[in-house]
C-alpha cells in the first residue's frame, strides 16, 4: 500500500485487487487467487474471485461489472477492469 492518499474507496480496491492470496500477514485469505494466474479460460472464477474479494474486504463500493481484457495473450498481457460504484453512506 502506498504510505498516503488510501482513504478512498477506489484506491483502497485498486489496492486490494493487486494483492496474492497469502501476502499479507495474519489474514493470509485476503487478496486474489493467484492460482487463477495460470489456469487456461479462468476468466469467470477471477471475475468471481475479485467480486468476492472486494464485497468482503470494501464495502464501502459495489461492483458493476468485472472485465478481463486480453492485450497479449500469448505473453501473457491480461488487464482486469472492474467497474465500481460507490455506496450510499448509511446514516
């Protein structure tokens, strides 16, 4: 994480989406599955996965649409674009 400016809800899931399951310290389920990295056609599961990932450890936004966006296959050049929106704050 960097050491100012993530009290955003977007930047705390732009924060949370690049970390690897087992990262981080004492909560070794938070982050993506990273054995999805080399799983042929898993675009589904890390759809899944990173919808999951965000509505338990951000809930302060919900997710719209996950994307994965293939721009070099072959050399393994995979984006994923998630479509946020944030939350009511409840009262």
């Amino acid at each position: 994480m960097k050491a100012t400016g993530n009290g955003t809800p977007e930047t705390c899931a732009s924060n949370l989406l690049r970390i690897v399951r087992g990262e981080v310290p004492f909560d070794r389920v938070r982050g993506r599955d990273g054995s999805l990295i080399d799983k042929p056609d898993a675009r589904d599961e890390a759809a899944d996965d990173a919808q999951w990932l965000l509505e338990t450890y951000e809930p302060r936004v919900s997710v719209e649409n996950v994307e994965t966006i293939v721009e070099n296959a072959l050399a393994g050049g995979f984006s994923t674009l998630v479509t946020l929106a944030r939350k009511e704050e409840e009262d």
